[in-house]
C-alpha cells in the first residue's frame, strides 16, 4: 500500500511536511494550544533560574539579602513547573517525536520533583536567621539540577517540533534564548512604534497634509496663531518619534537593509522639522522687517505690498513642499512598520524551521 500524502504547512516562506498520519488542523491545535505555550513556558522558567546560576561558593558566601532574593527565585521556578509547565507536559502529543520528548520530559519531572522540588518545600517562603546555612547548602544543589532538567528536556522538545531547522544541541545552548530574546525584543518595540504611529495619524494629516494645501492655497505664510498647532505637532515628531527611531536602529537583530531604510527615516523627519519651523521663523522675520522698510509714500506704499505679496507667495511655497515632504517620510514609515513586523516575525518562526517541502496553510507563532 502507497503511503499517505503527508500534508504541509508554511515556516516563514518554506514548506514543511507533517509527519504521515498528522493533518494540518492536528498540528495547528497541537500549536496553539500546548507546543507553543511550552516554548514560552520553558523560557520563562530557563531565564529566571540563569538569572541565579551562581557558584557553589558564591552561594554559600553571598549576602543574606541576596541568599533570600536567590531564594525567592528559585521558589518561583518550581512554582512555574509544577502549575504552568508540568499541565502542559501531561497531554498526549500527535506529532510522534514530541510525544517521545514529551514522554521524557515527564519521566525527568517525576524525577525532578522526588529528588529536588520536594525539598525546597520543606522550607518557607520566609527562612529563618537560622534555617540561612541550610538553604545555602540546599541551593548548591537544586539550582544546578533544576537547570540541567529545565536546558534538557526543552532541547529535546525543540528538537521534536516539525518547525524545527536545528538538533538538541543549537537549543541547549546560549544562543538559542539569545535569538528568541532578540526578535521578540524587536517584535514587541516595532508594535509599540507601530501604535505610537496610528496615534499620530489624524494630527499628521491635519498639520502636515492639510496645513500644506492651505498654504499652497492660500500663498502665504501662517501666522503665529495659525501655525502654533503644526509647530507643535513638529515639536513631538522631534521629541517623541525621533528617540522612539533611534531606540529601535539600536536594537540586536535589526538586518541591513532595515537599519538603512529606518536610518533614513530617523534622520529626514528631524532634518526636515527644524528646517520648515527655522524657515517659518525667518519668513516672519523677513515679513517684519518689509513692512517696516515701508515708505510712506503711495508709491513705497505699493511696492511694500509687492514685496509682501512676492515674500508670502515663495517662502509659502517652499514652508507647503517642506511639509509635505515630512508627511511623505511620515506616511512611508506608517507602511513600513507593519511590513517589517510581519518579516519579524517570519524570522521567529524560521528560528524553529525544518526542512523545505512542498505546499499549504501558513505557520506562525
């Protein structure tokens, strides 16, 4: 009998096939509701415990304050294994390989709860001045071994996942939470940019695009009165939206070609704001001092009124093409933003990718 056609889900841009038997609705529930909550579920417990790795004597000789805060640490470690992890290893996987990692990791939990968990709840949360030196002892052994069970058993289960481009041993190692670290850090920065951009939209429109044609239409320079809200909408794009730029070009695991198109964007938006309010001023500057020039005769009268007229018509021109410019770059970064997100986060799950075959319905995290 001819094998099954084995059905095929999208990493990212590739094509990945399911193990024979498992359709892709079997995956995606498997996905959504255990596989994924695992991977955050680990990484969260792996963090917090290499957030105390300490030496043995570095335990045993480090303050009572910071014993205590290792302490706590720890304790919520094996709170999140037994309430939040441990549930999730318990259900049967119908991905063959991660239910053999599956199957293991609960066989290494048992044995991770008889030997080290239950010992830690032989103290309180509140240790006594007395109780220090037994926690200390008690530590130099838990934490080594609630590591190597948490770095273990996760390598395997990564390992086991259809997404899965790398062995046990790329997810055993630093560089793995590191790479996760990284594109979920610039994940969730490139969102709050994302928001803080929609929340500009309608002042944008209203003081860069609309303020434009009015000049344009009108040809002549805003005053003060009328041009105060668009210097300060200006204002923020300097000191609200520029540093929130320069806050993402310096994250890890942004890519070239990305750094070059937010660079340009970091630098046109200043570059172009004070340039338009520095001109604006000029041009009222300029305006004053025509109408103080003015002779009084009909004929100084006249020409004064020419200047004026000649003055608003150029700088208005130049004041409208300046902002629109912004509002071009303003409306290029609000297009590029969702786009990069969504490579972002192709890029999460080619962390995880296995091979390349052929077609179906997408993958994400």
């Amino acid at each position: 009998m001819s094998p099954k056609p084995r059905h095929i889900i999208l990493v990212g841009n590739q094509q990945v096939a399911l193990p024979e038997g498992v359709t892709a609705l079997d995956w995606s529930l498997e996905r959504v509701s255990f596989q994924n909550p695992r991977i955050r579920s680990y990484l969260g417990c792996i963090r917090l415990i290499e957030g105390v790795l300490e030496s043995n004597y570095a335990l045993l000789h480090c303050s009572p304050e910071r014993l205590l805060d290792i302490w706590g640490k720890v304790r919520k470690v094996a709170s999140l294994i037994r309430a939040q992890l441990s549930p999730l290893l318990e259900v049967p996987s119908p991905i063959p390989r991660i239910e053999e990692a599956r199957q293991s990791a609960g066989m290494a939990l048992l044995m991770l709860d008889d030997h080290v968990l239950r010992g830690l709840d032989r103290f309180p949360e509140d240790v006594q001045p007395d109780q220090l030196m037994e926690i200390r002892k008690l530590l130099c052994v838990s934490i080594g071994q609630i590591h190597s069970f948490l770095h273990d058993t996760f390598g395997e289960i990564m390992a086991a996942d259809p997404r899965s481009l790398h062995d046990a041993d790329y997810f055993l190692s630093r560089r793995f939470p590191r790479d996760i670290d990284e594109a979920e850090w610039l994940h969730s920065t490139l969102l709050r940019l994302g928001e803080y951009l929609a929340s500009l939209e309608e002042s944008r429109q209203r003081h860069l695009s609309a303020m434009a044609d009015t000049i344009r239409w009108n040809e002549a320079v805003p005053s003060l009165a009328v041009w105060e809200p668009t210097a300060d909408f200006l204002e923020i794009l300097l000191n609200g939206l520029t540093p929130k730029l320069k806050e993402v070009l310096a994250l890890r695991g942004v890519r070239f070609y990305e750094m070059e198109i937010l660079d340009r964007h970091a630098f046109e938006i200043p570059h172009r704001c004070h340039g338009v309010l520095e001109l604006h001023a000029a041009t009222l500057e300029a305006v004053e001092g025509i109408k103080a020039a003015v002779g009084v005769s009909q004929a100084e009268k006249e020409q004064g009124v020419r200047d004026l007229i000649w003055c608003h018509s150029a700088f208005a021109r130049r004041i409208a093409a300046q902002l629109s410019e912004i509002d071009t770059v303003m409306r290029d970064l609000v297009a590029f933003v969702p786009l990069w997100v969504e490579a972002v986060e192709k890029r999460r799950a080619l962390l995880l990718r296995k091979s390349l075959e052929d077609g179906a319905p997408r993958e994400t995290w």
